[in-house]
C-alpha cells in the first residue's frame, strides 16, 4: 500500500507524468516503461485529484488549462513543442517584422504560478478511449478522467502537385523564419548576379487570398520597397513582383465584399498584383503553372490557401466531419464519449445556426471556456450547457495605416482607424507583457524608422539557397 501524505502523493504525480523511459532506448527497456508507467498510472488513480489531459498548448488547449485554474482538478497539458505560438503575427516574423521569440512563449512559463497545472512535452500518438489514456511517442501513456483534444491544424496542399516539396507554408514559427531566409538569401544572391533577376529570383507567389495570404503579400510588398530598397542600392527591386493568387473571385472571402475592394486596392497600391479566380495546377522549383493564367517563374510561393487537422486526428479513429475535422456534439464532447471533447482547429464545432465555424482563435478559445463549463457541470453531476459561440468580427491588415475589420453589429472599418483596432487586438491578444512590450517596440520601430529589425537570416546566404536545391555547391 502506498502512503498517502503530500510528499508521496507528489511523488507519484511527478512518476506518472513525467517518468521517462529507460536511457538504453532498448525495446526492452521502452517495454518496461510502459508497464511501469502503466503501473503506476492505475495504482495513483485511487490516489490522485480528477485529471483533465489537454492535448494541445496552442489557442484552445491554453485557454482551456487557464479556464480550469480554480477547479478541483489536475490539469495536464501536452504538446509536441515546448512553446506557444501566436500564429496571428507569424506573417510579420516571415517578413522581417518581427523576431520569433516575440510571437512564442515557453509553455511551462505561463503555466508556473497555475498550481493544479503541469506541463508535459511529449508528442501524443493515439489515445486507447476504453482505458482512458493518452501514448506520448516517448512511450508514456497518462491517464485522464477527462480528455480535451486541441491539436491543431497543419498547412493543405489540397493534393496539388509540388506544394509539399517546393512551397513554404506558414504554421510555425520554424516555417516563418525560414520563408524570411529564404527571401533574404534569394535578394542577396541577386545583389551578387542581378541577371538572374530576370529568371524569378525575386519573384515571390502567395497562394491564397484569405487573412493570412493578403497579410503576408502586403508585408512582402512593403519589405521590398520600403526596406530592402535602402539595403541594396545596386540593384532595382521594382523588378520583384509580389503576386497573390486567389481561387475565387475576391480575396477575403468571409468579409464583406466592398472590403474585399478596398483590400484589393490596397495591395495593388503596394504593388502587389492580385489573380483572382485561378486555382494552381503546379509548384515547381523554378516557376508555379497556373494553368490557362500562364506561368510565372519564381523561387519562392509560399502556400496560404488552406488547413487540414494536425495528423493526429487521423489517427484517433473518431468520427469525422468537414474538412476531416472531429464531429463534436452541441457540448463538443465527441460521440458517444462524454468525457473526451475536441475543440478549435481540429473540431467541427457549428454556430446555432448549424454552420461549421471557421478555423480561428476565437472558436478555440470560446470552445476551451465552454468545455470547461462542461467540466465542472460533470463533476457536479449536473447538466452541461450547450456551446454557443459568439462571433466577434474579424480583421486582417495590408500594411501599414491599412486593415480591413468586421465588427459585431454589421459595423466596419478600414484604413487608419481598422489598422489601429487591429493592433489594439493583437496587443492584448499576445500571451505574456515581454511579447507585448517587444513587439510595441517593435512596431513603433518600424512605423517611425520605415526600418525592419528582424533582417538576419542564420545561415550563410548561400547555404540557405543550397539547401533548397538553389545553389550547387563549388
Ligand atoms: C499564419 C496564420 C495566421 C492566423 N491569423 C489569425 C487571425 O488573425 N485571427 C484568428 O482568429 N485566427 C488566425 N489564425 C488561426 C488561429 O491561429 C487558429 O484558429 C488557432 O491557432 C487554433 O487554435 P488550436 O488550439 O485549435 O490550435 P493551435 O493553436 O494550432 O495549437 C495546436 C497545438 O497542438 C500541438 N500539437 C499538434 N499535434 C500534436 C501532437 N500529436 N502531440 C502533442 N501536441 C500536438 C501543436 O504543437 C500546437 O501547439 C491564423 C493561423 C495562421 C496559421
């Protein structure tokens, strides 16, 4: 029989979520982990507070820990990174904006003053529903009472060819800092050989006309005339086309259409030119085919045209809806298992109107608050409430002075007075002071100097370009 003081029962939390398999790495080894964390996984059930695992630290799983902070419960959160990101502001790491660290934050560091809350970096592999437990790839398994699944969603290639081996999507900050090198790598190889200019060495296509593609194309466009300008004299940057591509027949699609106009016209005035209604047949090294639109020779496109659920879902052998996402019921618990819920990117939770919502903070968000709810109704045996989300507009900005923005109410702004709502927003959306700190800073920088201080690209130029089969090494 165990002891029951704090010391033990410490003891054996620390045991159950963070034993780490035997150092040989032997299947033996790893074998005997399992049993081991098995073992005690079963006997401090009998022991331990009512566990809550979130499978995420993104959006929905942090808001969900943060929203279980005064419940009696263990709160157990997993990711496969030790950071949060704050995928909003990527765009603006990806274009010289901003650093990386300012748009990530060490999980365990927003966490350390939650005392029912512990951070596990692991990633998870499946889930066994019968015996409730989660597998980390590390072979630790953590048991729950109550699971929440928030993992995310990955870039879509929609099945288009070369998308996997020659685009850059925008889903990490790793993705982010490497469309920056790229970029960086590709003006420097120019300024070296202006001739190969004319081959697409600076031409660059983004693919997708949501929020996040007309955000990166307008940051580019400002990155090239305002600041790159200065940085290479020798050599004349207007001959870098910016081209965003769009499937349909606006950009921002999910807005109202006179701001899809002004967006439009916002990004043409920075130069950037917009194809609408022409889906992409090709990504090739060395140009992207879009079909009867011609080809446009280009070393750089970067995919922005869509999300599927993190590859974890697939794995989990749920029940899936649209776009390949878990369906969830009106409480988002998942069917026939009502102590497993799945939230944000990854779930198909619907408005009351019965549409899907969309793949956005806020629906992660609300949905983690509300599962919560759900928690607490469970724990004391009463009935959980249904998810009701409620829609708080949108925004997305053009560059500088320039944003489109939805409000509730059927209220809408542009220009000056939308880009500055959006900056208020992301502000206060930004998780810890020193991010927001950094990245006032930095903006006020930036919007007073016409300056970017974000231009180191790591590795040799030259390296860079190699590695993507640019450059042959001598
Ligand atoms: C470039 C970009 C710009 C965006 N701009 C906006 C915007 O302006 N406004 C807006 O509302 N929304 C925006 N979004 C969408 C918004 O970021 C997402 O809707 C939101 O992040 C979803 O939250 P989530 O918790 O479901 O997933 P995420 O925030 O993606 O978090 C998922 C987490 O799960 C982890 N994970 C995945 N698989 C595993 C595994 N097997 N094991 C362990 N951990 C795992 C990941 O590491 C990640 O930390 C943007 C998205 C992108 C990519």
């Amino acid at each position: 029989m165990f002891p029951c003081g704090w010391r033990s029962r410490w003891a054996l939390k620390r045991l159950t979520v963070s034993v780490e398999p035997n150092s040989s790495k032997s299947a033996d080894g790893l074998e005997r982990h399992v049993v081991c964390s098995e073992l005690v996984n079963r006997i401090t059930k009998l022991q331990r507070r009512h566990r809550v695992v979130i499978v995420g630290a993104g959006f929905g799983g942090l808001a969900a820990a943060k929203a279980l902070r005064s419940l009696a419960v263990e709160v157990v959160l997993v990711d496969e990174r030790n950071h949060h990101t704050f995928q909003p502001l990527l765009y603006q790491v990806a274009t010289a904006g901003l650093d990386a660290d300012d748009v990530t934050y060490a999980t365990r560091g927003i966490f350390h003053r939650q005392r029912n809350a512990t951070v596990v970096i692991g990633s998870v592999t499946g889930v066994d529903f019968d015996e409730r437990l989660v597998d980390l790839d590390d072979g630790r398994r953590l048991a729950y009472d109550h699971l929440i699944l928030a993992p995310g969603a990955v870039t879509h290639t929609f099945g288009v060819p070369g998308v996997a081996e020659h685009a850059f999507g925008l889903k990490s900050v790793r993705d982010a800092v490497e469309i920056r090198s790229h970029v960086l790598a590709c003006v420097e190889r120019a300024d070296g050989d202006p001739l190969r200019i004319e081959d697409g060495l600076l031409n660059i296509v983004v693919v997708g006309g949501g929020p996040t593609g007309v955000e990166l194309a307008g940051g580019l466009a400002e990155l090239f005339s305002r600041v790159l300008r200065r940085d290479f004299p020798g050599i004349d940057l207007r001959q870098a086309r910016i081209v965003l591509v769009e499937a349909t027949d606006r950009v921002l699609r999910t807005f109202d259409p006179k701001l899809s106009r002004r967006a439009t016209r916002s990004l043409e005035r920075l130069g950037v030119e917009v194809v609408l209604g022409t889906a992409v047949r090709e990504v090739a090294a060395h140009h992207i085919d879009l079909g009867d639109a011609g080809r446009i020779p280009c070393r750089t496109t970067i995919w922005a045209a869509g999300v599927t659920p993190a590859p974890l879902v697939e794995r989990l052998g749920l029940e899936r809806g649209p776009g390949g996402r878990i369906v969830v019921g009106p409480d988002l618990t998942v069917p026939g298992r009502s102590e497993v819920f799945a939230i944000g990117d990854a779930a198909a939770s619907l408005a009351a109107d019965g549409a899907v919502l969309p793949q956005v903070a806020p629906v992660a968000i609300q949905g983690a608050r509300h599962v919560a709810a759900v928690v607490e109704a469970h724990l004391r045996a009463e009935a959980p409430p249904p998810f009701r989300y409620v829609d708080k507009g949108s925004m997305a900005t053009i560059g500088r002075l320039s944003a489109v923005a939805e409000l509730p109410g059927g209220r809408r702004l542009s220009g000056p007075p939308g880009w500055i709502a959006w900056l208020a927003l992301h502000l206060v959306m930004l998780v810890g002071f020193r991010n927001r700190l950094n990245v006032l800073t930095n903006w006020a920088w930036n919007y007073l100097t016409y300056d970017r201080a974000s231009r180191i690209v790591i590795d040799p130029p030259g390296e860079v370009l190699r590695n993507r089969g640019e450059e042959r090494r001598r």
